[in-house]
C-alpha cells in the first residue's frame, strides 16, 4: 500500500498494490472518450472520474480492451513463437501487467467516510471499511481496485462452499480464497500420520503453514487434532482465519499464532501442513502473494525447517501443483533434490486433478494449443496464454515428507 498527496486535490494517493501515484491526473466525465482515455494513460496521465458509475465500469473494460490490443504490447522478437513455456510465461505476465497499469489509470475519490459520490453509484463505506480499515480521510484510488474491494465484500458475505467441511469459508479482503476445493480435498482424506493417530481423537498438535482463511486448519480440526497452530505473514489472513474458525466453532482448537512462517518457540507437531504458491515467480504486487512464490523462499523455508519440527512418527503435508513444472519454472528433479537437501523422504503422494473452470476449459482446449500457449496475429506473432496448455496437463499432489 502507498499513501502520497496529489496536487490541487484534498486527498491521498492509496494504491493496495503499492503503485506509485502517478505523474499526473486530469479531471473528466462522461464525456471522455476511451480512445482519449488510453492515450492518456500511455503517456502516464490518470483520469479522475467525475462522471456516472457505469460509465466509469465502462470506460475501465475498454481500457483493458485497448491495452490488450495495443500494437506496442510485448511481441516475441521477430515474430516468432517463444522457443520455451518459461519465455511465454514471462512474456504473459508483461503483457497482464501492462493491462492492470493502463486499466489502473482510471481513478476515483472516496470521500472522508469511504463514500463514493458519482451518479447512480453503490454505497461502498462497508466494503471499504473491511478492506481499507476505518476512514481516516479522503483518498483517491484506483477504480479496479475499488471493483476489487466491492467483489471482495461480497465474497465474504456469500462465502464459499467447501464440501469437505460441510460448510462455508467466508474470505476477507486480501486473503486467497479457496475455490480451488481439490486441494482441500487431499487435507480431508490423507492418512493421518502416526503420531497423530497415537495421541488420539481431541488430542495431538498440528501447524497449519501459510493458513489463509484458515480452511486448512478447519478441516485438520474437523479431522480430530486437537490443537492446530495456524501461520501467515499476513495479518488479514490470521484475522481471516480467526473470524472462520470462531464461524464454524473451532475457536478452541485452531489459534493463529503469528506472521512467521513457523509458530514461535520451537515446539513440534505431529502434523505440519505447508500450502505454498505454486509459482516461484516474482510477485508484481502483494495481492499477487497467494499465486507466486519468489524463488521458491516460502516451500525452501518449510522444507528447510520441517525435519526439526516433526515429532517422532509425524509428517509433513506439502501441498503442491506440478503448474511450474509444465511451465518450465522448476523440474521435478529440482524439488525431489529440495527434498534430499533438506533431511527428506517421501513416504507417499495423493494425486488429484484441478476441478475449477479455468482447468476443464483448458483441457477441452489443449489440442488447439500450441506448447507454449501462443497466438498469431496480423501483426506477427504475440503472446496468448501460456497458462491453458499447463492447466490442460496440472496434476495437484500431497506429498507426505518425514525425516531421512
């Protein structure tokens, strides 16, 4: 998050994904035409809107639209296709980025209670509170991002449904929702190691790594553990969890514990359950946390900690997409190496295959797609999404480590 004055206006620059404010910012309404809008917002200049709501939702798609389509996007030299998944990937994620900055460019003022007074527009003050705290002020913000917080606001008031729990997860502002039941699943049905089995129902120790909305945690709970010591180092994800766990009454066995990746103290568990990102890619913003792992420090730090924070008899669940293997962002050899490195072995793997939308269309699509998920335009050959060609193949795994 960025805080910073902008001139001639009684308010501050707010931006979640730490964007700085940008170098300049003209006033407009509905009378701003969208080509008039991008060509500002290539040259670096924001538009503050002034004019009706949907027409600012309007405006922000066929800002994204143009930015897609611009001829100056990211192209693979010459015309030809990336030669690797990896270079396809990397050009991708250039050519989103550049999306979201050009998008991002259309802002909007809240005003000092977290109104926003454009015609025909929501009451935002309560999704606003939730995601930015108490008002404290004016601020001028991003309306992506604003749509973000009000999408937000109403995930957490719908929740998600998770089967295994027979229950639903609420998800709070910033925290990664989990839509993707599949894993889930594999924390429901993996044997539980040894030691947990001798402590016995309502009794036992497990840690939950990166906990998020703590739905992890929850399904351990719900599994017998009767204590489960929940992680992250993000404090909206410990609330998240709290708040989830206190919903489905399990506040006396699952406590967040601390923005460490291990809990505090030294103290062993017969259970430790990691769920890292899956991509050990470069975050372009904190909201990008759930999704990308840079240089993999997350799965190094559980790795490299776990044989000194199992008991005897227990094991840790390493929960893990094989998505940047397909995309060439690491081998299998590398994590069976990581394992090794790290005292290691793997006692057992739970496969299971993605379930969610983007997964299955991905699959009925993967004959058309090239290996690197690229395009050919008029203008030669740009960048697609490298992504459908590694969803169609993605296999999700548990993998349960004990110590060498």
């Amino acid at each position: 998050m960025t805080g910073a004055a902008l001139p001639a206006l009684p308010a501050r620059w707010h931006s979640e994904n730490g964007a700085p404010p940008p170098g300049g910012v003209i006033v407009a309404d509905d009378r701003l035409r969208a080509d008039a809008a991008h060509a500002w917002a290539v040259r670096g200049t924001a538009v503050l809107w002034q004019g009706d709501y949907h027409g600012a939702r309007q405006l922000c798609s066929a800002l994204a639209r143009r930015a897609g389509a611009d001829p100056h996007r990211p192209q693979v030299p010459g015309g030809t296709a990336p030669t690797t998944a990896a270079e396809a990937f990397r050009l991708h994620r250039e050519e989103r980025a550049r999306t979201a900055r050009v998008a991002g460019s259309l802002l909007v003022l809240l005003e000092a209670d977290h109104s926003l007074r454009l015609r025909r527009a929501p009451d935002v003050r309560r999704a606003c509170h939730e995601a930015y705290g108490p008002p404290d002020g004016p601020r001028v913000v991003a309306l992506r991002e604003l749509l973000g917080v009000i999408g937000a606001q109403q995930w957490r008031e719908r929740g998600v449904d998770v089967p295994a729990l027979g229950a639903r997860i609420h998800p709070h502002y910033g925290v990664f929702s989990p839509v993707r039941g599949e894993y889930v699943d594999l924390v429901a049905r993996a044997p539980l190691p040894s030691a947990v089995r001798a402590a016995g129902p309502g009794h036992g120790t497990a840690f939950d790594l990166g906990t998020g909305s703590g739905v992890l945690a929850a399904v351990l709970a719900r599994r017998g553990i009767g204590r489960v010591l929940a992680t992250d180092v993000n404090p909206r994800a410990l609330a998240c969890a709290s708040d989830n766990a206190h919903r489905l009454g399990l506040a006396d066995r699952v406590r967040p514990v601390g923005t460490g990746l291990y809990p505090p103290g030294g103290e062993r568990a017969g259970l430790v359950v990691c769920n890292p990102p899956w991509l050990p890619a470069r975050q372009s913003s904190p909201l990008d946390q759930g999704v990308y792992d840079p240089d993999g420090r997350m799965l190094s730090g559980f790795l490299d900690g776990l044989a000194d924070r199992l008991v005897p008899g227990g094991e840790g669940w390493l929960i893990l997409s094989d998505l940047a293997e397909h995309l060439g962002l690491r081998s299998r050899d590398e994590l069976n190496a990581a394992f090794a490195k790290a005292g290691l072995r793997a006692l057992g793997r739970l496969d299971t295959r993605p379930r969610h939308r983007r997964a299955v269309e991905a699959a009925r699509a993967a004959p058309a797609a090239g290996p690197a998920g690229t395009a050919r335009g008029s203008g030669g050959t740009r960048v697609g999404d490298p992504l459908r060609a590694a969803r169609a193949a993605e296999v999700t795994s548990l993998w349960r480590l004990g110590a060498s």
